[in-house]
C-alpha cells in the first residue's frame, strides 16, 4: 500500500510540475504522502511556511494533479511534519505571527536569506538586514531599504521576518504593505477602533512596512505612523521600512517623518550588474530544480539587465516552454521562448564582422586592436569589440582574446564590465555601442 501511495504521489507531481511550472519548487520532493483514505489525500509537510505556500497557491493544481492520476474526486490536507518544533510544545499554539489583512497572508518560501544572492548592488542592503534580524532594536533603527522596482525589497523584508519568527520563544513581526497600514488606519477611524488599531501596531517587536511612498500626501495616515513610529522607536523596537526612492523623494511626506527615516540607517539597492544577474538565475533555477545550460543562462542575463523579477519571469518562460516539450532546455528553445530570432548563418555575427565594424567607426587599425598599445583611443575600441564579441558571437572568453592579440580571459572579461558599466552611466557610449550592434545584427 505504502508502494501504491508513493507512486500515485510521485506522479500527481509529476503532473503538476509539468503543467504549472512556474510554482514548483525542488522542495515537492520533500513533502511525504501520508495517507490516502475516503477521497482524502493527506500530505506531510516539513515547513510552515511551504505549508502556507500549498495551501494558497498550489492546492488547486496539486488536486487536479491526484485527481488525473487517480481517477477520483480527491481532496487534499496538509500537515505540518517538523517533529523539533512539535515537541516544543510550549510554543505550539502561540500564534507567531501578528498579521491579518482581511485575507490570509503568507510570507513566501522563496524569500529568504539563502535564496539572495548577494552583490555590490545589494551587499548594504542584505548585511542591514541580516544584522537587524539577529538584534531587532539594536542594530539599526529604523532601517530603511530603497530602490526601483523588482530589485529584491520584498525579498529582503520577508527573509528578515521569516528570522524572526523562527526564534524561540516567536518575536511578534507586523510585516504589511504601506497601503494595508493605509486601509486599516481608515477603517479603524470609521469604526472608532483606533484604540485596537494602536495596540496592534505598537505592541509588535518588529513593525516592518513595505513600499512607504505610499504615505505619500497621506496626512492623517502620515500624524498616526509619526506616532506608532515614536512609540516602537522609545521602547527599542525594530522597524523596517522601504520604498521605491530615499526619504527626501518620496512626495509630499512630512518633513518629521524625512527625518526619522533618515536617523537610522538608509540602503539603497542598484540594479544587478552582470556576474550578480547571473548567480540570480542559477538560484532561481536550482529552486526551482532545474539546470539549464551556461548559454541559457548568460543569453537571459544579457536580455534583461534592470529588473530582477523580469529575470525570473524569462526564466519561467524558457522553463515552462520546456514542459511542454521534452523538458530539455536549449539554447534554441530559450530564444524562442524569449522571442528572439533564431540565429541563422545569415545573420550571424562574426569576430571578423565585429573588427571590421569598430575598426571603420573608430578609425583605427586591426594591427592597434591586436596590439600591445593602451592609450585609450586604442583601448576603448579595443573593449567595445570584446564587448560585442562576447555579446553578439557564441566564442568563448579564451577565443575571443585570441583574436585580439593573445589576450587571456580575465582581460576580455574585463573589457566587457567597463562596457557594460559605460553603457549605464554613459550615454555616448552607450549610443555608439547600440548603433554598433544594430548594423551588425541587421546586417
Ligand atoms: P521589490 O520589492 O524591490 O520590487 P522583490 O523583492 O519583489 O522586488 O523582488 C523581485 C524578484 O526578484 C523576487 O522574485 C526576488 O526573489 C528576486 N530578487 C531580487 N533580488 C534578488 C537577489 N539578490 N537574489 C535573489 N533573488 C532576487
Ligand atoms: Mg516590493
């Protein structure tokens, strides 16, 4: 029975993972059947949070799933299997979390310390975190994390939390949007609750509040969060804020509120550069247990250079396309998911392409480019062509510096991050090396 029980489960996942690719995770394969008794599918799961994370985005799917593979209605339920925390029992019906929103809340399994990838862009911003997590209230209060949009606020915010919650004895963590703040503050003034509200919200240990441009011309909201804020700050409680810019920018937000967020500790994250997009992708991938090809993995971080959600999205497209056929992942089919020509020899860029291109735009020899001469009107197109090269041909590192007079991999590797910064910050550059690429591409 156990053997037939197994089975049915292990291909109700495989059913699900190949049609809802974009919610499995590699940790399905921890969960454990338990029983399947009266149309009732009992799951053990090992996590609270991967509880949480089934029972609101996966349930109908895994149903569907045990339902195809078993021929019957089936009903699913989950059951927390952490036998450490079981036999604590002190802890077993303390509710750990302090979050209501009308609807349930769940933080995400995906965002936790281990799952971020860490890089200049960010190493402020995860080393604030990591520390106000260990000591709420004692590191840096109020913490402050700012940056545009998909670049891992959330994610940061969520991991903090999610420490908390697992210290023992639970620390009460109020982790909500600014607009949830937002709404409970009216409907608590509508319903003369603004006492409760107070209690809630100033009684946490940590309050984190995520997206706080949001208090943006906000005024009765922006008097109640001045003094939530006084009261947690006075008895050294920890609060986490974010937002899509640095307190000064946010529109019309008192100048009393500018100056408490800035008294604490103020990070702001950029946008990843190429080596941390990356590591991100490879994360993504391996949490969602699959291991697409290096080529995959650079054309995606190439394509997508300012949004890290985006990454995932193109991840999701290439892995999601793959379900539908062989499960393999190639290059050509990534293209395809991502809409991009297929490469034809046509149009295929050569190195002998590219020199002849940037050697008629700058005006310089093929003999300067190979040579050994480092004044910058030598050098820089010198760069640009390794840059293109590594962008625009499938040669690896060691070729390419071949063809530009024996040079070694690290020095083509670094011809292509001055580039790729250039183009950032540089809006010459970043014209000259566009037109280059669109003469040769459409060549
Ligand atoms: P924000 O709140 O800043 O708009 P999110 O936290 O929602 O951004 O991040 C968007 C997506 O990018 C999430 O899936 C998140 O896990 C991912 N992400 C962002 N930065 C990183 C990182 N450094 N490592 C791993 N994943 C990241
Ligand atoms: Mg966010």
């Amino acid at each position: 029975m156990g053997d037939v029980l197994s089975e049915i489960w292990d291909k109700t996942l495989r059913y699900f993972q190949k049609r809802k690719s974009d919610l499995w995770r590699s940790w399905f394969e921890q969960l454990e059947p338990i029983s399947l008794e009266n149309g009732l599918l009992r799951i053990g799961v090992p996590e609270q949070t991967w509880m949480r994370y089934l029972q609101q985005m996966c349930n109908e799917g895994l149903k569907e799933a045990a339902q195809q593979i078993t021929g019957h209605l089936l009903s699913l339920e989950y059951y927390h299997t952490d036998h450490n925390q079981l036999s604590d029992q002190r802890y077993a019906n303390e509710p750990a979390e302090t979050i209501e929103d009308g609807e349930l809340f769940c933080f995400s399994p995906d965002y936790t310390f281990d799952h971020f990838v860490v890089g200049p862009s960010n190493r402020l911003a995860h080393a604030a975190c990591t520390a106000v997590s260990e000591s709420p209230g004692q590191a840096y209060n109020p913490l402050f994390i700012h940056g545009s949009v998909g670049l891992g606020k959330t994610h940061l915010l969520q991991a903090a939390c999610q420490v908390l919650l697992k210290h023992r004895p639970p620390l009460r963590v109020s982790y909500l949007s600014c607009e949830t703040f937002i709404n409970h503050f009216i409907r608590a003034v509508e319903q003369g609750k603004l006492h409760e509200f107070r209690y809630k919200y100033r009684h946490a240990d940590m309050l984190v509040i995520d997206d706080v441009q949001f208090l943006s011309d906000q005024e009765q909201t922006q008097e109640e969060f001045f003094h939530t804020f006084n009261t947690l700050y006075q008895t050294r409680k920890q609060i986490v804020l974010s937002a899509d810019c640095s307190p000064a920018e946010i529109p019309k937000l008192e100048q009393r509120l500018v100056s408490r967020f800035n008294q604490g500790l103020v990070a702001r994250i950029d946008r990843p550069d190429f080596e941390t997009r990356m590591a991100i992708i490879h994360k993504k991938a391996q949490l969602r247990g699959i291991d697409p090809p290096e080529e995959v993995v650079t054309l995606i971080a190439r394509k997508i250079e300012s949004n890290t959600r985006e990454l995932e999205g193109a991840l999701t497209k290439v892995h999601g396309l793959a379900m539908l056929e062989n499960g393999l992942i190639t290059l050509e089919l990534a293209r395809e998911a991502l809409g991009e020509e297929p490469i034809s020899a046509h149009h295929q860029v050569t190195i002998s392409k590219i020199i002849e291109a940037v050697t008629k735009h700058f005006d310089v020899r093929l003999s300067d480019l190979q040579g050994k001469r480092r004044s910058r009107s030598i050098a820089f197109p010198r760069q640009v062509c390794m840059y293109l090269a590594r962008d625009l041909t499938n040669h690896s590192l060691e070729e390419i510096g071949g063809h530009f007079g024996g040079r070694d991999h690290t020095t083509v590797l670094h011809a292509y991050r001055t580039i790729d910064k250039l183009c950032d910050h540089d809006v010459h550059v970043r014209s000259t090396v566009a037109n280059l690429v669109s003469s040769l591409t459409q060549a």
